[in-house]
C-alpha cells in the first residue's frame, strides 16, 4: 500500500524509489486502520493520535578528557490518565521520531491491557558499548536531572523503565537521582520501575515481558478454530519456535517456551544467527556467549551465512524480539513462519504487515503482546505507593486457611492428601506467584477482549486492527469521561 504521501528519492539505478515511512507515520497509519471500526468524532481520533508533549534536550557530560554533547528525548503520548509510562533506550539508532512512535505504542498497549497509565517513552542516543559504567551512570544521572528540571518524571507525572540497552542498573541511578534531588518525597520510589528488588523493585518485573509474550501466544495458540485457519493444532508443546535478539526480552521468551515443551530450532543475534533442527537450550547458548562473547558456533548448531537468514527458516512461531523494521516489503514475501509474535516494539513495518496478510501469516501484535513488562511495571508502582511488599499481609493467613481446610477434607473422606499436594495446596502467596498469576491473567483476559473484536466485526482484517479498536475504544471512553469533548 503505497500512497501519494510516501517520500520518494531518486535511486542512481532505480530512478525514483519510495522511501520506507516513519516509524511514527506507521503506527499513525495503523491507527487511522483501526478508527474506521470506531464511533468516535475526528476530533476525539486526532487528539488520541497525537504526541502531547515532546522534550528534546541535549546536554553536556565530561568523557576522558573531552567534553560530549548528548542528545536524548522523553516523549509524553498521551495524558488522558497520569501518570505517563514508558521505557528508557539507549541506541545510537535513538531519535525523535522513533521515540514519538515508540510513546505511542506506550498509549494504546496500556488501554489494551488495562494498565491506567497514558504513554511515554525515553531515549539517550548512543552506543552504550562504547562507555565506560562510570561514563554510563554520569550520563544517566544527568539526564534524570534534565527531567527533574522540566518536571517530566516523578510518580505522578512520568514514570520511565527500562528498555532496549538498559536494565535495573541504570534504573536504580535514575531512582537515586531522583530521591537526592526531590528528599523527603513520601512516594519517590516509585518515580521509576523496573529497579532492583533490594531497592523497592518487584519480584518478577525482569522476566515480565518474556513471560507475557508466552502467556499472550499460549493463549493465542489455545484457540483450535484460529489454528485450524494456520494448519496448526493448538498448543505450545512440539511447536517449532524462532527468536531475533537473545536480550532481556528475547532470552526470557526463549526460555518460558523451551521450558513449555516448544523446539527453538533457531537463535538470531546481531553478529550471528545459529540453527539446530533438533532444537537449542536458550540457557545453554547465553552461557557459551558469555564465555565466548558471541553465539557463533555454538557445539552441535549451525551458524548461519547471514544472521538475517535465520528470519527466513521455515517454523510455526518467528518471534523478534530486538529492533524495529526487521521485516519489510523486502523480505516478508521469503517469511514461511505462520504466526509472527512481534515481541520487540515495530518490527513489522506497514507493508511488511500487509504482504503477509495475505500470505495467511498470523501477526501477533506488538501493542497488545509485549506488554507484560509495562504491566508489572504497573504492579511495581503499586507496590512502591502502598509501601508494602505483595503477599507480606495475606500469606500466613492464607497459609494457616488453607491447612485448616484440608484438615477437614481429611476428617470427613478419611483420606490422607499426599505430601506434595499439601505442600502445594497450603502454601499462602509469596509476591512472585501474586505477581506472575496478574500477569497471566492480564494477558489472557487482552487476548479474549481482543479476540472478540476480532471476530464481531467481520471486515476487521487482522488482529493488529483488533488491537487499535480496543485501544481507541478505551482511551476514547476516557477522554469523554473527562468531559473535554462535551
Ligand atoms: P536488550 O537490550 O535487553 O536486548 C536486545 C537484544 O537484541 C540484544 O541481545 C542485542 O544484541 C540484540 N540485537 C541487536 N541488534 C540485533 C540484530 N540486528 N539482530 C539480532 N539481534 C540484535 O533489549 P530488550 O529490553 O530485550 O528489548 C528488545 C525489544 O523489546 C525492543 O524493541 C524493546 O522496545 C521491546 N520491549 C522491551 C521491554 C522490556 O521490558 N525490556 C518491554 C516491551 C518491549
């Protein structure tokens, strides 16, 4: 679908060339898709679209001996709930547009699956390879200050969290910026998420993503009608699985799915991408990276010519999980995966989308499947507000409930329950089961909201519009709750 509107450049043999859109233009444009099934008025539609605040700074650090200027954004979507939420990246790929595109992603995946926040997103634009922790923590203490400066983070206002290129460390440097800077504030803690346990983070929020994107394609997969559609019997065991990018997202759904009885016949990172047939050890090969410092060669698989070739293998599930634009009209027509679980944020570009649609490619959409990470971030801030660990108040009570019960049970039938039964059915909730049981649930419960839509509506395409109408739907119904739209 390419329109009047695309930019086109002149190619030295091509001649005119359309150039690929923007990554916000894309979901701009998955978007406007969607609104169609929808009631709402333009005006509504265009203030649900539209980036609400951007703050593009640039700031100086001391690197060695020589003075560095940053550049870095955060990027506030959309403020019909507060606070905002998103993820921190850093990448020398980092710029206003892909961040706008990224904080709106933010927006409809947290209407998607309830998770009252509106949507941002922050990005530093560098290599973080090239420094040093020290350059690394200078760089992100300063930039919190920025943001403390311009009040764009604090528990009620902005709340970032990891993202591509960051982890609980640089969240825990933001936390303590932030607690120096603003003392005495009774709910700090919570003026970032994804942080330590030992410092107010939440048992679970590491894994959160990884864990949502197979709880959210378990879900998908246990639907035999839509399977049926594919040629797949429902289910995760035996289902031959492929994962870009072996990162915090990437490792975690490896895992979760190799761990569920699925074959991960093939690991794609930046530098290689290695395949074995009859199946990898996602633990297995992040050891031998740390040992060698590449998946290259990794015993008994083989590493493929180029690392992209591995996106092209035939399997059930072709998960990526690194960066955005990885398929697009260039290569989507070689893709002989049948169900794409978009767990990095765009991969798909708009084209890409199309072209396997109608392939019967299943596209699992990146709004609603990777959102498992902003929901556990939600559960933290919860956690840092009430200022109580989840399960401290219930789990003895739950605990001494539960073993009161079976004694009945054993009283009245006469029969002893077995000790591992016991063990399981008396055991009061520790924050990690509460933690992983909302997660399962929250996931589960956006697949069914979504299915729905999906197949009430019969010119609705593809679940990717079911996604946005829910979305807009949500944030639709809250913008007129508030009464800006009389
Ligand atoms: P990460 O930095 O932990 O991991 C990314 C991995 O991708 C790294 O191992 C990197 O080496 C690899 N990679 C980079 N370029 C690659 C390429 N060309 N081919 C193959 N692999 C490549 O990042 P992450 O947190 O796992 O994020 C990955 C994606 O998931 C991003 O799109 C991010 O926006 C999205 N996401 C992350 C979270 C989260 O909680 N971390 C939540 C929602 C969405």
């Amino acid at each position: 679908m390419l329109t009047s509107d695309q930019v086109t450049t002149n190619h030295p043999a091509q001649g005119p060339v359309k150039k690929p859109y923007s990554f916000f233009h894309n979901v701009e444009m998955w978007f406007d898709k969607a609104a169609r099934f929808t009631k709402w008025e333009k005006g509504i539609l265009e203030q649900i679209k539209a980036c609400n605040a951007v703050y593009r700074m640039r700031f100086p650090v001391k690197i060695g001996d020589h003075i560095e200027v940053i550049e870095a954004y955060r990027v506030q979507h959309s403020h019909h709930k507060l606070p905002c939420k998103g993820g921190i990246r850093y990448s020398e790929e980092v710029n206003q547009d892909e961040v706008m595109a990224l904080a709106a992603l933010m927006t409809y995946k947290c209407a998607i699956v309830n998770v009252p926040f509106g949507g941002a997103k922050g990005g530093i634009r560098i290599n973080p390879k090239k420094y040093s922790v020290y350059e690394l923590e200078k760089i992100t203490r300063r930039y919190t200050s920025e943001l403390i400066k311009k009040n764009f983070i604090g528990p009620g206002i902005d709340v970032p969290a990891p993202d591509y290129g960051t982890g609980e460390r640089e969240m825990s440097w933001i936390l303590d910026t932030y607690l120096s800077l603003k003392p005495g504030e009774l709910d700090g803690l919570g003026c970032v998420t994804g942080k330590p346990v030992s410092q107010g983070g939440v048992r679970g929020r590491k894994e959160a993503t990884g864990r949502g994107v197979f709880y959210g394609l378990r879900e998908v997969l246990s639907h035999k009608e839509d399977m049926k559609r594919l040629g797949l019997e429902p289910g995760v065991e035996g289902k031959t699985v492929i994962v870009q990018g072996l990162g915090n997202v990437g490792y975690h759904t490896a895992k979760f799915f190799y761990e569920a009885g699925a074959k991960i016949i093939c690991l794609i990172e930046w530098d290689a991408a290695i395949y074995n047939p009859r199946g990898l050890n996602p633990d297995e090969v992040v050891k031998f990276r740390e040992e060698t410092g590449s998946i290259k060669n990794f015993p008994g698989a083989q590493t493929l010519r180029r690392n992209t070739d591995g996106l092209e293998l035939e399997c059930d599930i072709l998960i990526p999980a690194a960066l955005e634009n990885v398929i697009d009209a260039e290569n989507a027509p070689r893709i002989k995966a049948r169900i794409i679980g978009e767990a990095a944020n765009g991969p798909l570009t708009v084209e890409a989308d199309e072209i396997l649609l109608k392939k019967n490619v299943l596209v699992v959409p990146d709004v609603f499947l990777n959102a498992g990470g902003v929901t556990v971030s939600y559960f933290e801030w919860l956690k840092n507000l009430q200022h109580v660990r989840y399960g401290r108040i219930e789990k003895r009570f739950t605990a001494n409930m539960n073993h009161l019960i079976l004694e009945q049970i054993e009283k009245n039938t006469g029969k002893p329950v077995d000790d591992a039964h016991r063990r399981l059915i008396e055991h009061g909730p520790d924050e990690i089961d509460l933690v992983n049981s909302g997660l399962e649930e929250t996931m589960i419960e956006a697949v069914q909201e979504i299915r729905e839509i999906w197949h009430s509506h019969k010119d609705i395409p593809d679940m990717r519009t079911a996604a946005f109408v829910s979305a807009i739907n949500k944030i639709g119904e809250a913008y007129a709750q508030l009464g800006i739209f009389p």
